[in-house]
C-alpha cells in the first residue's frame, strides 16, 4: 500500500485526511463486485428475502428449513425473533433462487399448520439492515494508518480498543459491510468476523398480517 | 364439575369425543399407562392387536380410505414409534386422515439417549401434516382433538402425538375440548365467484375438454358433483389410480386410468384436448410423464383444495381453489347444456386398439398360464363389481387397477404416491374394518404379501374377512419387467424362492387353494367369496409377464408402449 496523497480525495469523516487513490481504487472494485454478487447468484438468479410469520411453537426452525433444503435451496441468511404481534414469529431468511421457486416455497411453508403467512421480496420492496462486528489486531492497526480512515469512510464505529484488539461495528447493507470486510482483511488486521443475518421491513402501506389476523379473528367469530 | 383422571385416561375419553371406535396398536413399555387405561375402555374402543406396528398404520389407512374416517394407531416408543414411518408417509403423500399416538420416554428423561427414546416429532414432521409432543396431561384434550381436526380437514393427512409417559400418568382435570378453529390454518381456500365464472366460460368455449379425476373427488365427497359436471357439458373423463372409484368404470364418460400403466385413450387425448380439467389430482410424473411435452397444447385449469399444488408440477391457466363438492357444484349450474360427440368418439379407436393388442390377451388368455389380468377380471365380476379392490405394489396392483371395475365410491385402497409394498395385507384388514358390509379383495405379489406377512395373525386373531389373491409370480415381477425393458434382461435379484403359501395360510388357521389351470378358476374363486371370512387363493400365473401398456418413465404422456 503506498501513501500517495490525492489532494482532491475528500474524506467526509474528519475533512482533513485524503485517502489514496489506490485504497479508493480498490474499495470501489470490492464493492462493485460484491454487489454484484449479492444481486445475482451464479445462476443469475435474483436474492429474494422470505418474510415468514408464525405462531412461537417449538419445532417451527426446522420445518421451515427444511422446506428449503428439500427443494435444494441455500439459505444464505437466516433472523428469528418475536415480530410486534405478540405470540407471532417472525423468520426472515435470504436465498438465491427463481421467482417460480420463490412462490413454491413459501406455498409450502404456509401448508404447515403453525405458519400464518410466507411472502418473498425483492430489494426493492423492502428496507433492508444487517449488522456485523469485526475484531482487528491492535498492533497491526496501529502499523496501518489506513485503517481509521476505511473505518471512517465505511461509516463503521470503533466500540471498542484495548492494546490488544479494537472491534468495529458497522451496521448497513450486505455490500457495504462485507466491503468494510474486504478492505480491512487486506491490510491484514482481521481476527474475527460475524454478519448477522438480514432483517427487513416491507415498504407496502398495508401491513398484511394485520389483515390476515383480522380476517381470520372474523372468520373465527363467524364459525362460533 | 370436571373428573380427576390419568393422562392416559384423558386420551380414552378425548378418543371416544372423536368418535373413534376402532384403534389398531401394538403396547410396549412407554404407552402402557394408556394401554392400562384401555383395558377400561375395551366396550367403546375396539383395539385390534396387529403383529408389527407398520401393520397398525396400514390398517389405519385401509381404515380411513374406505370408511372417510380417521384411521387411528397407538404404538410406543422407539421402535415402535419408527415402525410406523413408512405408513405416516404412504399417508402424507396420498392424503389419507389417520391419527398416530406414540409413546415417548418422560420428558425428564429426553435428550438424554433413554431407553427407546427417538426424537420421533424430528424423524415425523417431514412427513406429517402435524407432529406434536404431548408433554403434560393438561394438554391431552386439547392435542387429541387439534390432531383429529387437523387430520381430517382440508386436505387430510396422517398427524402424529408423541406422548411423553409422564403425561400419560399425571393427574388432570378433565374437561373435553372441541378443536375447530386454528388462525394460521386455513384448510379450504374460500371460493371465488369470478373464478367460478371463467372456469365455466373456458369450459363452454372449450371443443375438447378432458377431464382428470383424481382422489379429491372421493374425500370431498363429490361423486356425484362430478357426475354432474362431467355429464351437464358430456365432458370425457380419465382417473387417477387412487381416483379409480370416484367415477363408475362404466360410466360412459369414464374412458379410463390415467399414467404409466394407464389406459391408451385418455394418455393419448392428454395431447390432444383444448382444456384439460384436473380434478383434485397432483399431477404426479407417474401420470404427466415427460412435463416438458405434457398437454402443451392444451389450456389448463386445476381444482384443488390445496393451494400448494397450484403450478407445482404442471402450470395452469386457472386454479379454481376451495373444496371441489361446492366448486364442482358451482362450474356445473354456469355451464351450457352440450355434447361434445365426435371429440369423445375419437376415444373408441384408442380404445379399441389397447383392448384388441392388450386387454383381450389379457383378461382371455386361450391358453398358456394363467395371467394376472384375467384372475383380477374375474373375481372383480364374481364380486359384481362391487367389492373393495385392495392392492399391494407392483405387477399385481397395476393389474388390479387396470382390470378391478368399480360401481361404488371409496373402493380402492392401493399405496399410489409412496408405492410401499407390504401395504396390501395390513390395508385390507383395515378395510374391513372400515367397510365391514363390504367384500374387501386383496391382490398381491409373492414379494410383498411376505413384507408384511405377519399380519395374517390378526386375520386368524380378529376373523377378518380378507379375500387375498396371491398373484404369484416367483419374481418381483414389476422389478423384473424394467430389468427385462431396460436393463438387458439382467434379473439381478428377482427370482425369489418362495414358501409354501397353503401351509402358511393352514397354520394360521385361514382356508387356502391353489389354483395352477385356468379350468379351476371359477370355482376357486367362487369358493373363496362364499366361504365366510378370511381366505386365500393362491394362483400360479405367468411368471415373466409384463403390464401393458406402458409409458416409459420419463417419456411423452402419448408415447405408449402396447407391446414389448
Ligand atoms: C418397500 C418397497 N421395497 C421395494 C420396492 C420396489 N419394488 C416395486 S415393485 C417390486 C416387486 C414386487 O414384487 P411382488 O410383490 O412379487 O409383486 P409383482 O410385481 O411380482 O406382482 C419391488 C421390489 C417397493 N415398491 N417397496
Ligand atoms: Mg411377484
């Protein structure tokens, strides 16, 4: 890594550093390619985010997995917590796959009693956050100047450092993160690293579970 | 004022709420608790001890599939519980209500590799509709009657309970509970009525229509909606090998079994129809054969009560959702009153053709052994066609189906989606549980009659009037036939050598002939339909006989084989 200073290189975190233009280079090459990756599998075919909600009974983890492993679908990531309806699960999970694939597998994870609703989205239909925690070597940062201003440019927080380690903690899109992730693993600083799995809220104005809880809570009252 | 009673006794009475009446177990030790409480309730349950617990499923099924019941099986733990597997399956992929009740170590003891402990909720759910661990006795009532909702809603399926013994021996107060509403399952999607109104339209605009009718029509109980249906616009219609008896085999609209082994016509006309109706069928490969070619030409509309079959295998043009008696109904009163003559004439030559190179050679053999084919025409009419045709896999059960005639509903018991020879023998003692007014015939194979040969204890035990036609071949003979078709000749692992099945059948006590000479069929069969109970009748037939016709796997739906 050489110091070239390219005076026209703003860094929009202190103002006064310029990066190098290779660093900058090379930070836009990682992240055009991993957003490509992310886009698009292999395959072409297109990530899909499955929102999936159900009741909190025991078991339901693996019924849903498994409807993906039996079609040969990948999980790329996978969030479980309680959803803002009590009682009700929510499990958001990520995988490349056709669209037809897409509608298959949500079908088949609503056929299991305790899923109340399986939908897929694309990017667009959704915001979309994951977080991740990078541990560094503290001597080896220390020898890399670069390294505050990468974490700085990514929009990462240092949470903590001691003479050890720091840990930095980004929160953003899969691209952005994993593009932190490939320019600090290049300077070689990196002891660990973990991604949480995607977490995503729809953009629609209509919240369907709410109408499908309220359609059947009526449908119910109807059958008494 | 609500009873202090075991567990155990909570599953009698939750049992007796459902209306069940005939269970089929085996005990071991962790279900003795409710075994004990059984012991009470032998008035109002009527247990039938099988000799292997993939006897009890089987049973259950036969059970179910005769009667519309739920079929019900109590096994323990552990073994007991993972003999039941291959029917909980049979059961998920043909749809078939039934309700398993296993043993489970005490939940202190899971997790902790005890004494016939299987994590049987993780080994089942795959392959159930809903596999539940009961863990307290407060819940019995409230599982017991989900799990039987569940079974037989919507489109039914085989539930599992995995009962932990320490809820089958605490105390509760027992209050019956009366499961009919679950919010996240919806077990039939709600008509639409402009869906209703373009399947009619694409029906009355159709030239030639054909229609597809599969088990759905016997569980929604919609034969006589479909009878309607089909004769309102005269509509040609093929069935699936479960959907054999929902449609009369000499209705003239009936123009025979669909798939592989399948009658000529209606494979052919797949190809060749404007619409194609499906009818509470999956489009299985055994029936589409190659996809890629499948009914291409053809708009296609599917029935169905479940929404995950929509597209799944074929994709359509419209998806009429919701229970096929109200969506049969519905179509019917938009349609217009038509015939459509000359696109079913085009049937006959099909017909024609598959009855003079294949039907007559076999159900008339002249001479030679003695053929699947005709021993199955014959007792269908000795039966007047109206027995309950029960089938093993393989050559026999493609020969029962295709030569079996049906002029009841419910009247065939066969495993289609699973294919798991040694369901035969326990299914028929099922049926005639569930059907005891009725002949229940059995045809099986020399190969899987032994699978689950057992049973022929509970026959001698419980006096079950099974008539089993042994279709004995010395081979696995539908093995066999693909070795002979595709694979050289090459008879890895066929030829079986066989027992003396008279002797068998002498030592359990249950009257057997064997019938070598096509002279002595007649009265061998019309021995075994007047003798009183269990019976059976060997009969020594062509060993290296093929079914006929046959789509290759894999290949067109019309690409039939007619001889080899
Ligand atoms: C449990 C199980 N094992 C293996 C098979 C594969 N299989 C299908 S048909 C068949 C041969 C059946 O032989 P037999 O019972 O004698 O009937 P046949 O075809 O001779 O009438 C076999 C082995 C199967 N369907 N089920
Ligand atoms: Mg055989």
């Amino acid at each position: 890594m050489n110091n070239n200073v390219n005076q026209n290189t703003d860094c929009s975190t202190c103002g006064k550093c310029a990066d190098t233009e290779e660093t900058q280079k090379q930070m836009q090459q990682e992240t055009s390619k991993r957003a490509k990756l992310s886009n698009v599998d292999a395959n072409g075919n297109p990530l899909y985010t499955f929102l999936i909600y159900s009741e909190n009974t025991p078991g339901l983890l693996s019924q849903i997995t498994a409807v993906y492993t039996r079609r040969q679908v990948n999980i790329e990531s996978l969030n479980v917590c309680a959803s803002s309806t009590p009682g009700v699960h929510k499990f958001t999970v990520t995988s490349y796959c056709t669209e037809e694939m897409a509608k298959m597998l949500t079908k088949q994870m609503e056929k299991r009693i305790e899923v109340l609703r399986a939908s897929y989205y694309t990017d667009d239909e959704i915001f979309i956050l994951e977080t991740s925690l990078i541990k560094i070597s503290t001597p080896r940062m220390l020898e890399e100047k670069n390294v505050g201003r990468i974490v700085r440019m990514h929009n990462a927080h240092i949470v903590e450092v001691n003479p050890t380690y720091a840990t930095v903690e980004k929160t953003g899109i899969t691209a952005d993160i994993l593009s932190l992730y490939d320019n600090l693993n290049q300077l070689g600083v990196v002891l660990q690293f973990v991604r949480s799995g995607r977490i995503a809220i729809t953009k629609s104005r209509v919240e369907h579970l709410d109408e499908y809880l309220a359609e059947r809570e009526r449908e119910r009252q109807n059958e008494l | 004022m609500a009873e202090r009673i075991s567990g155990a006794e909570a599953l009698m009475r939750s049992l007796v709420n459902e209306g069940v009446e005939t269970l089929f177990g085996y005990p071991g030790g962790a279900i003795m608790p409710v075994y004990d409480a059984l012991y009470d309730y032998r008035d109002r349950l009527n247990h039938i001890l099988v000799r292997h617990e993939q006897g009890a499923v089987h049973a259950a099924q036969g059970f179910a599939r005769v009667s519309g019941k739920v079929g019900c099986a109590i096994v323990t733990s552990g073994p007991g519980a993972t003999n039941t597997v291959t029917g909980i399956a049979d059961a998920m992929i043909d749809s078939t209500p039934m309700v398993v009740i296993c043993g489970q170590v005490g939940t202190s003891l899971l997790g902790t590799d005890a004494f016939q402990e299987v994590d049987v909720v993780g080994v089942t759910s795959p392959i159930s509709k809903w596999s539940y661990q009961i863990r307290r006795a407060e819940d019995v009532a409230w599982a017991v009657s989900r799990a039987f909702y569940i079974a037989k809603s919507g489109r039914p399926g085989p539930v599992v309970l995995d009962f932990a013994k320490n809820a089958q021996t605490a105390m509760v107060d027992y209050e019956p509970a009366k499961v009919d509403f679950i919010r996240s399952y919806q077990p039939i999607p709600p008509m639409d009525k402009d869906v209703i109104k373009k399947a009619a339209q694409m029906i009355n605009e159709s030239v030639k229509p054909f229609v597809l009718v599969g088990q759905g029509v016997e569980l929604g109980d919609a034969r006589e909606e479909l009878k309607e249906f089909l004769e309102k616009a005269q509509m040609p219609a093929g069935c699936t090998l479960l959907g054999l008896s929902a449609l009369p085999s000499d209705h003239p609209l009936n123009m025979g079994m669909l798939g592989m082994h399948g009658n000529l016509g209606p494979n052919v006309m797949t190809n060749q129809c404007d619409l194609l109706i499906a009818v509470g069928m999956r489009f299985d490969d055994r029936v589409t054969g190659n996809l890629k070619t499948y009914a291409k030409q053809a708009k296609i509309i599917h029935f169905d009560i479940d929404p995950s079959e929509i597209d799944k295998n074929v994709k359509v043009d419209l998806a009429v959702l919701g229970d096929c008696k109200q969506t049969l109904a519905a179509v019917t009163e938009l349609l217009d009153e038509t015939t459509h003559q000359s696109w079913i004439d085009g049937f006959k030559p099909y017909a024609e053709k598959e009855y003079n190179k294949v039907i007559d050679k076999a159900i008339h053999p002249k001479s030679g052994a003695l053929l699947m084919g005709e021993v199955v025409r014959k007792v269908s009419e000795a039966s007047n066609n109206e027995a309950i045709l029960v089938t093993d896999v393989g050559q026999n059960q493609m020969f029962g189906c295709r030569y079996f005639k049906f002029t009841k509903g419910r009247s065939v018991v066969t495993s289609g989606g699973c294919g798991t020879m040694g369901f035969g023998l326990p299914a028929a003692i099922g049926a005639t549980f569930g059907a005891p007014e009725r002949t229940v015939c059995l045809f099986c194979g020399d190969g899987g009659l032994q699978m689950t040969i057992q049973e022929l204890g509970t026959i001698m035990e419980q006096g079950a009037p099974v008539k089993i036609i042994l279709l004995n071949n010395n081979y696995l003979g539908n093995v066999r036939q693909w070795q002979a078709m595709f694979f050289n000749h090459r008879y890895s692992f066929t030829p079986m050598m066989n027992p003396d099945y008279e002797l068998i059948a002498k030592a359990y006590g249950i009257p057997a002939k064997t019938v070598v000479e096509r002279k002595d069929l007649d009265a061998a069969i019309k021995e075994m339909l007047s003798t009183d109970g269990p019976y059976l009748l060997q009969c020594a037939v062509l060993e290296e006989d093929n079914v006929l016709p046959m789509t290759p796997p894999g290949a067109n739906v019309d690409c039939m084989m007619l001889e080899v």
